[in-house]
C-alpha cells in the first residue's frame, strides 16, 4: 500500500509542474477613456483684458516729412476665450491726432502698427493661434488679431516692438502736444464677418 500511495503522489506532483498549453482566441480588446469638459458659465465669455499706450516720445519739429518710432508700449493686447468655437477678432480705430490746447491737428499723419508676435500663455496650448495684421490706424476700425472659428481658445498676447509702431508726420505741421484716442473692439465673430 506504501507503495502504491507513493506513486500516486508522484503522479500529482508531476501534473501540477508540466506547464499548460492554452490557445487564446482573443489577443486584443478595446476600452475606452471619457472626459467631460463644461463651460464654466460665470467665465464663459471671450474678454479682452488689456490694451497698449504708446508714447510716440518728443521730438523736434522738422521741415521735412518724418517717420517716428515708438518710445514705449506700457501693455500688450490680451485676449481670454475660456472655451468659446465661434471665432473672434480685435478691431483698433483712433481720432485724428489733436492739440486740445491750441485745436490744432497734426494733418496727414499716419499712425501704423506692423503685425505683431502673438503668443499663448500656455506653451503647450493645442489650439492654433490668432493672427495679427498690419494696421494703419484711422477712424474706421480694423482687424489687428482674428481668430478663424475653432481657432484662438485660451490665452492669448499681442506685443509690439516700439519698433513696429511707427508715426508718419508729413512736412507743414506746427509745433505741438498732439494725442490720439485709440479704440480696441473685441467682437465676438471672426474677421470679415
């Protein structure tokens, strides 16, 4: 009986260690992987946040046509879409250049913004940026930063070099302190639109 227990076991042990061949019928599945995003209903509208001055300096009357750079710029121009798809622009107009203390104009004169750098806060925003244009400042506003729809979602800056911004003052004008009022538009539809 011994003897007979004996190989029993050793048959067992024996089974329990030869490994198992298995066929899988199945090598892949598929899951999948959600994510929810709400519009956040208190911050849900595109704003534009800030704007520029820009200080053209002092310079010497001359009897010549000039071209002027700007001094300083104290800001950018920046815009906020929390999430918005429907495309967006900023429009800039501006009034003639005035002395208000002798009512006299700087005629002819010519304020030009060249196409700026635009950048988004975050390096690693996936959304294509706004584009910027070349603008010559006059009454009628014009598109300087256009998101196309689906485009411009997130953060946003415009900056100028005071090298891009350039006065033209044409030869007869007089001596004055001469300022103009530039109008930033933010509209809530792309360019052309």
């Amino acid at each position: 009986m011994k003897k007979y227990f004996g190989t029993l076991l050793a048959g067992i042990a024996l089974f329990t260690s030869a490994p198992m061949l298995v066929h899988a019928d199945n090598t892949s599945q598929n899951t999948t992987a959600e994510i929810e995003l709400s519009q956040d209903e208190a911050n849900k509208d595109i704003t534009l946040d800030t704007v520029p001055t820009i200080d053209m300096g002092a310079h010497t009357n001359d009897t010549a046509s000039q071209t002027y750079t700007a001094d300083s710029i104290d800001s950018q121009v920046h815009v906020t879409n929390p999430g918005n798809t429907e495309g967006w622009n900023v429009q800039v107009s501006g009034t003639n250049f005035e002395d208000s203390d002798s009512n006299k104009t700087l005629r002819g004169a010519k304020l030009t913004l060249v196409s700026g750098t635009v950048k988004a806060d975050d390096l690693a925003n996936a959304s294509d940026l706004p584009t910027t244009n070349t603008v010559t400042v006059n009454s009628e506003a014009a598109p300087i930063l256009s998101a196309a729809e689906g485009e411009g979602i997130g953060l946003f800056s415009l900056s100028h070099d005071t090298s891009q911004v350039k006065l033209y003052v044409p030869a007869g004008n007089v001596a004055g302190n001469y300022m103009s009022t530039l109008t930033w538009t933010l509209s809530n539809a792309p360019a052309g639109i």
